[in-house]
C-alpha cells in the first residue's frame, strides 16, 4: 500500500508529510516529515536557512508545498490561507507580536471577534467574563484595562497566546516565545505551555534555545538545510546532541579568559534620556567601560538598555549627563564624529540599520570607512584598492558569497550579520557597542561572533554589550550592568551570580 493511502491517526494534530518547497533553485524543505501529536509539546529546531520559517508558513496557510501535504488530525489537509487555517484551530505567536498600540489589552484580546449585546455594541462585560475564564484557564492574573504599551513584556505574550485561545486555536505556534524574557518569566511561560498541554492543546515549539527546548518539550525534530534529521523523544536528546544535529558537526565553547581591564574608555555619568514615545526611559545612569573588558547590560525589554546605547551612539537625544570616549566629552557630537573618534556600533537591526540590503556586499563593506586614505584619494574612492580591502575582510570573517559584488540582502541572516561584524571591527576600534551580535544567528555564527568580541576585548577594545540573550551575558561579560526602570539595580562580576540572581535584578530586587 502507498504511503498517501495510510489510514489517518487521529492522534496526529498537525504534521508534514512530504513536504517539499522550492524558491527558484533553492531547495527550502525537502521531504519534510513531522508529527505533533495532541496534547504535546512539539519542538521544531534548526539553524538559520534550515528551513523552519518556509514549513511554518505552510503550516499557517500562507504558503503552499510544491509536492506533500499538511497532516490535521493525521488526515491531508491543504489552507487556502491563514484565516483557513486559524478556523480549523492553527494560529501562531510571533516572534514580534502582533498587537495593537493604543488599544488596552482587553480591547487587544477581542480585537475582529467583540461580543455585541441587542443593540450591536462591544458588550464589555461579555468580553471581560471571557478574559476572566481564560485568566482562570491560564493560571494568571491581568489588568485589562492596562494600555498595550505599558505593559511588561511577559504580558505581551501571554496576551497573544490568550487571544488564540479566545478565537477557538488549540494548535499553538510560538516562534521565539522566550527571546524577551527574563529567566523567572521563561518559567513562568514554560509553566503555562505545560498546563495548556495538559488540557489538550498542541504547541509547535520553534527556538533555538537548547536548553528552553529541552525543558519544556515532548518530542523534537531537527532540520538542517531543509531536511529532517531525526524526530525523537525528549528523553532521548541532549544539548550537546542537538546541537550537533543542527550544524553538523561538534562545537567547542570558546573559554573566555580573564580580563585585563585597562584605562577607561566609555565614561557615562549623570545620563538622562526619553524613550521614543517620550517618557523618561533613564534617570542619573552611570557607567565605565574601561579598555580589554566587556560589559553587558541586562534588563527585561524596555527598562532603558535601548537608551544606553542610543545615547552613547548618538542616536537619541539625551536630556542630562555627559558621555567621554576615551576622554574627550561626545555628547553634543554626531554619530559620523563619533565613529571617527572610536565608535563603533552593531545596530540590533542588521536590515534596517547596519545593512543597505540592495547595494554590494562591498559597499556595505566599507561603509562608514570609505574615506579612509588607503580606500579613497581627494575624495575619489580607489576601487582596486577596495577590492582588494575587502575580499580580504570577508575571507578573514568567513563570509560565504559568490562575489563581493552581489546584494547584501542576497546573503543568508548570519553571513549579512558577518559583514557587519567585519567592517565595524576593521581597523580596531576604541569602543564597540554591540546591541543584539547574534540575533537571527544560528550556532555556528554564534560561535564565530562570540570568538570575535572575545578577540577584540583581548585586543585591549572595550565593548558594551546589549542583549536579550542572558546566556550571551553571562558567557562573554567580564561585568554584567543589570537596569530595571531605567536604573541599576546591580552589579554582577563574572562567575560571581548565576542566571537566577540576575534574573532576580532585572524584575526590580536589589543586591544584597
């Protein structure tokens, strides 16, 4: 008997069959086979260009496999579209939520589906009783009436994941659930998923965080460059196997050593600034970061870390404060006097900010650095030389294209985030700051930036670190910057504080 003629198993909630999807001669998903069963925690992991992002399109409706099928309740099934798809109980969190600004979040959780009472108005008790049962289903407890924008990111999320639930979704795709989040809110996430698995709904677990992966997941399935490389059980996985799986091969972490902390270099005191919908975001910051030491700032999302930077980089206004790049007051100076007194920045959007996608990769290369004596002459660039400048560069950071001429956007996420890294690092730089290195990273570029900052800080750079990944923190850090309500709540020098105390800091506690 052919295999499309296998009698449905019911207990299979959503799954791929075949599924195969191409892009031009890009091969996205090669024969994919999975299963998610009903009430479980499925998890789907892989590198960038793996081919997760093509197979969740499909599974949501928004695109269509070249050859296989979807799998609903072990049967075929195909989606015309999302709306298809979400009327037979498939919805999906993003990992950069969908709700509205300006709208509270009761008016969020109804949002294209309000009760109406007799007379066809929004029936705010109805809507309210609703939100209560669902509380209730969740095992948590909301100000509804809290604006969208004033609440802390963890609610954000719930209230997405609510909102499926409110329109009927038993089948839940959460992509990135935990990037945001402080480490007692991934439990708080975690604890969630399981009760709602424990009532029978189904999640679709896609992250690249082996370790979130492994403590909240049923079954797993690997996919590497567009293949399944094996479904299994949680009980038969591992960090390190995992990880093997997904790249290929076996990665050291790199041992960071112990910092020479020279000079300062970054000299932040007295700093006040707004954020963009202008409340105070900081209020009195002080900070050093002295030559060969990396210094992390920790915070759940929007408690200031974003003003710190734009601050220093010259990318906001600041009300109060000085800034000093290795002694000389940058405050008042554009973001093109700053790179010439030493900065340098990694923009945490690599699309918008670090990147002119359409223009050549070597443009992009040297962008910034185009006036350089050796690259440009009486202000005419020197195109030989620059070819020469920057097949070096991206040879010595190992970026993989076909001609230093193609676009930037040609470039899988981690290869674009490599040329970046390249050229803010080219010609040593006093400070970099660094928001977000490996967002959008895949393992393998993790290792390879993480390897960089660690170079340059041994070099004697300074660098001040941004990120939402507390593992990153923690791992390349000499000194962790913990911020709540746009102040420092601690301190944590390497090896003294574990993710716990930390994540402890960043919800508001003090150190003892």
């Amino acid at each position: 008997m052919q295999a499309a003629e296998e009698k449905p198993d019911p207990s299979i909630r959503l799954g791929a069959r075949g599924v195969t999807r191409r892009f031009g001669p890009v091969l996205a998903n090669d024969a994919i086979d999975f299963r998610a069963r009903r009430g479980t925690v499925h998890a789907i992991v892989g590198g960038n260009g793996a081919g997760k992002s093509t197979l969740m399109r499909i599974l949501q409706g928004v695109d269509r496999p070249d050859s296989g099928v979807i799998l609903l309740d072990g049967a075929p099934a195909s989606f015309a579209g999302p709306a298809e798809a979400f009327a037979r109980g498939v919805g999906m969190v993003h990992q950069e939520f969908m709700l509205a600004p300006g709208l509270t979040l009761i008016e969020n959780l109804i949002l294209a589906s309000e009760p109406a009472d007799g007379f066809g108005r929004i029936d705010r008790a109805a809507a309210l009783a609703k939100a209560r049962e669902l509380e209730a289903l969740a095992g948590v407890s909301l100000d509804w009436d809290t604006p969208v924008e004033d609440a802390p990111v963890h609610v954000r999320q719930i209230v997405e994941i609510l909102r499926l639930l409110y329109r009927g979704a038993d089948v839940l795709i959460l992509d990135e659930p935990t990037a945001v989040l402080a480490p007692a809110q991934v439990r708080e996430l975690i604890a969630l998923l399981r009760k709602l698995r424990d009532e029978g709904r189904t999640i679709l677990f896609i992250s690249h965080k082996l370790d979130e992966v492994l403590a909240v997941a049923d079954e797993i399935t690997v996919i590497r460059n567009g293949r399944v490389v094996d479904s299994l059980p949680r009980s038969s996985a591992s960090r390190e196997g995992l990880a093997e799986m997904m790249i290929g091969e076996v990665l050291a972490r790199p041992e960071p050593r112990a910092a020479t902390a020279g000079t300062p270099v970054l000299e932040v005191a007295g700093l006040s600034a707004r954020d963009l919908r202008g409340h105070a975001a900081l209020s009195g910051f002080d900070l050093t970061v002295r030559a060969g030491e990396i210094v992390g700032i920790a915070g759940v999302a929007g408690n200031g870390q974003d003003e710190i930077a734009a601050s220093v980089t010259g990318l906001c206004r600041i009300d109060a404060g000085t800034i000093r790049l290795a002694g000389a007051d940058i405050a008042g100076q554009t973001l093109a006097q700053r790179r010439s007194a030493g900065l340098a920045y990694l923009s945490p959007d690599r699309a918008a900010e670090g990147l002119c996608l359409a223009a050549p990769i070597a443009e992009n290369a040297i962008a910034g650095h185009h006036r350089r004596p050796d690259l440009c002459s009486r202000g005419v660039l020197r195109r030989k030389a620059i070819a020469r400048h920057v097949g070096d560069l991206l040879d010595r950071y190992s970026v993989k294209r076909a001609s230093d001429r193609q676009p930037a956007g040609s470039l899988s996420g981690g290869n674009q985030q490599r040329v970046v890294v390249a050229r803010e690092l080219d010609g040593d730089p006093k400070l970099l700051v660094a928001c977000q290195p490996t967002r959008g990273v895949d393992i393998r570029g993790i290792d390879f930036i993480h390897r960089c900052l660690l170079e340059y800080r041994d070099k004697g750079g300074a660098v001040l670190l941004v990120s939402e990944e507390l593992e990153e923190l923690v791992a390349l850090s000499d000194r962790i910057v913990v911020v709540y309500g746009g102040r420092i709540t601690g301190e944590v020098m390497r090896g003294s504080a574990g993710l716990e105390e930390i994540g402890r800091l960043m919800l508001g506690g003090r150190q003892g």
